[in-house]
C-alpha cells in the first residue's frame, strides 16, 4: 500500500499540473460507469481539483442494473452530475441504418452506445468549460479492450500507465468512496458479461504478465498475444498519406 499512496499523491500533483497548463480552471469531465476505474479517476480528480471542478455523467442505455452504483459514487463524491440517458440517439442511428437497407451488425450495437457516450461526454465538456478524463488503464489497453474513438480516447489519462492490479490498491486508499465498488467484477457494459469472462483469463494473470513477463498458461499466453497484435491498432493514430510530390505547403 506503500507505493499505491506514493503514486496516488504523484498522480494528483499530476492531474493539478496538467489542468494549470492545458485547462486552468476548467472542469474534469467523468463518464460515471458505477465501475471501479471511474470511480477511481472522478476520487482522483476531485482529489487534484476539489469537487466544485469535477462533472460526473451517466449516460444509460435503455437499462443499466447497475445505475444505483454510479449515483453512489456522485454522492459520495458530492460532485456536480448529470443523466444523459444514450438511447434515443443510439435508437435512432440503427433506426436509420436499417431504413436505408443496411443490417446493422452485432459488433456495431456494441460498439455504437461507446462512442455515443464520448460524443455526449465531449458535448458536455464543451458546454461546461470542462476536459475530458479518460478512465482506460494499462490492462485494458495493452490488449485492445475498448472502443476505437469510443472509451479509449479522452483529453486526458491518468490511468493509462497503471494496470488494474494497481488502480484497485490505489483505489482502496482514497476518500469518500464505497469501497465495494473497488473490488466489483470489471465490465464493460454494452456484452453484459464481465471482461473476465470475454477474455478468457483473469486480470491478475494479464497483469502478471505485463509486469513480469510471465504466464504459466500456454493456452492464456496465446489469447492474450492474439488480443495485443489484433487490436493494436486502437492505439495507433490513423496512417496518413505522405505524397512523394509537394505543391502546397
């Protein structure tokens, strides 16, 4: 618990720092999932900021069973909130899509409510004088476990470095939030399934393997090589196309 304090307190400096320079004054933008890493990213940024500068929203799709978790959060926080419920616009996008003769793919009803709640996030923040937080961390994106311009983009990632082992210590010392939400199943919300139960393994052996280079699982090691060299593209800006001619500046 000795280094989760430690880079707690190096991660608030942080945060403090970078908002005096990319934002001074401004507000931190939390999607609020209920999960354990926005709940951590909104304690940390209340933390950094005081609660005064910190907006939680909560973006629900239809139905969330867990939406009493991300009420919990914004009270124990005591921050500013705001329900933005997702289903209409989704509704409307696959609604569309099928009138003009195109079936949309199960990949898309995934993916689509994502980057709905960022496009929603970023209008929000443009109308609150706010940045956007992005809560993805080193676990996740080391496998590509997110949405390409959906959850994994955001002005700024506190988290980005820290695999999930680390997040839930260094979310067991912070302030004012339940603990019970630390220690909740990982989810992502739109295959209502677990992120355990989609990849196939345990975060814990993930992060054992991206901090010590080691899984004893033949089987896990190869899903977990898959999952990194399919989606590494997520974090890779887009190729741009360099012509060998130049006639503009």
């Amino acid at each position: 618990m000795e280094r989760a304090e430690i880079v707690k307190n190096e991660l608030v400096t942080w945060l403090r720092s970078w908002f005096e320079k990319n934002g001074n004054g401004c507000k931190a933008v939390v999607g609020i999932s209920g999960g354990c890493d926005s709940t951590v990213v909104a304690a940390l940024c209340v933390e950094a900021l005081g609660k005064e500068r910190v907006v939680g929203v909560l973006m629900p799709n239809v139905s969330q069973p867990d939406i009493d978790d991300s009420h919990r959060v914004v009270e124990a926080l005591g921050i500013q909130s705001y329900t933005i419920p997702i289903t209409l616009p989704v509704a409307g996008i696959t609604e569309q899509m099928e009138h003009v003769g195109i079936s949309v793919s199960a990949q898309t009803l995934t993916n689509l409510p994502a980057r709905i709640r960022m496009a929603t996030l970023y209008a929000v923040s443009q109308s609150v004088n706010g940045r956007v937080i992005n809560t993805s961390n080193y676990s996740e994106r080391s496998i590509g476990w997110g949405t390409r311009w959906g959850d994994t983009v955001g002005d700024v990632c506190p988290l980005a470095m820290l695999t999930k082992t680390e997040v839930i210590e260094i979310g067991h010392i912070l302030k004012n939030i339940p603990s019970d939400l630390i220690d909740k199943p990982p989810a992502d919300g739109l295959t209502g399934r677990t992120d355990e139960d989609n990849f196939g393994f345990t975060y814990e052996v993930l992060d054992q393997y991206l901090t010590k280079g080691v899984c004893y699982d033949s089987e896990i090691l190869d899903k977990i090589l898959k999952m990194r060299a399919k989606n590494r593209f997520k974090l890779q800006e887009p190729p741009i196309f360099h012509p060998n001619g130049s006639w503009f500046l």
